[in-house]
C-alpha cells in the first residue's frame, strides 16, 4: 500500500499538470476562460496558434475544455478528500489501540464513502446517457445529507431537472437534491 506522503504527492503533481495544461491552453496566461465575441475567422485561426492549441482545435473547444477540467478538478479534490478520510479510516482499524467499536465504526464509514463515491458515479452516467447527448458534462456529489447535481449544457427545462431529481432519489432515497446548469457560452 502507498504511503500517505506518496499518495499526496502523486495528487498534488497530477493537479499541478492538468492546471499547466489548462494554463498553456488558454489564450492569454492572466485569463480565466475565454469566450468568443465577435472574433472574425482570421482572428479566431491567430488566436488558436497562440494558444497553443493542436491543429484542427476550435476555441470553442478550448472553451469547453475548460469548463471540463472544472468539473475534472471538483472530483479530483473530492477524490483526494475521501482518500484521506479513508487513510484515517484505515488509520483506526489498524490500530491496535482502538476498540473493537471505533474499528467497526471505521468499516462502516469506509463502506458509506465508497457507496457514496459509487452512487454518484453511476448518476453521471445515468444522466449523460438519459440526456441522449444533450448534456457535456454532469457533475453530482453528495455532501452533508445533500445531493447536488450540475449539468453543464445550455439549458434546463423544469421536466429536465425533476427527471434528474427523480434519478437521484432513486438512486440515494428521500433525500434533499440541488439541480443547477452551467454554460460556458461558445
């Protein structure tokens, strides 16, 4: 098993080289996200060489691509925030100071993260595939007794969002679900 230090620092590189590459993609180092407004075609072929982007690449895919590697980086950190809660976890059922209790309790944490973890997976895969390619990306995560859903397209209609509610509650039960859209205009 990896040790903490090790897992730590193979997520700190990996975020640092997907930040670099969003960086490098961007047309200007100092911004965010670029959109085009009013760009006529010879400034949008300038644009995309001095970005750096690969041959055939439009800006409106560069635009996307970012709104991705958000939704990428959101479950990088939730992947590394559960991995140290689970290395605490692991941290209990090893010890030989801990009481059959607390080392049952950490089993069962353990278990909820990943069927958490699992839970939400299968939900982004759900709704990409009900959305019948409508949908770029979708984003859920639960936290705190609370699922949230974000879907990036253009936009949501109210059947939209109770259909995704209704996955939700199927999926983790009663519980209470934010359904919200993102668009990264292009």
């Amino acid at each position: 098993m990896l040790k903490k230090q090790t897992v730590w620092l193979l997520t700190m590189l990996s975020l640092m080289i997907v930040l670099s590459v969003y960086y490098l993609t961007s047309p200007d180092g100092d911004e965010i996200a670029y959109v085009n407004k009013g760009q006529d075609e010879s400034e949008e072929a300038t644009a995309n060489e001095d970005a750096g982007a690969e041959e055939g690449a439009s800006v409106e895919d560069i635009v996307n691509e970012g709104q991705n590697e958000l939704f990428t980086t959101i479950r990088m950190e939730l992947q590394d925030e559960r991995s140290e809660a689970k290395e605490r976890l692991n941290e209990v059922v090893a010890s030989s100071t801990a009481s059959a209790e607390e080392k049952n309790q950490a089993y069962e944490d353990i278990a909820a993260i990943e069927n958490r973890s699992t839970k939400e997976t299968i939900l982004e895969e759900s709704i990409l595939a009900s959305a019948e390619s409508k949908y770029q990306d979708v984003l859920v995560r639960w936290d705190e007794g609370k699922v949230f859903v974000h879907v990036n397209t253009k936009e949501l209609s109210k059947t939209e969002a109770n259909n995704i509610m209704q996955l939700v509650r199927d999926e983790f039960g009663e519980i209470p679900v934010h359904v919200d859209f993102e668009h990264s205009e292009s």
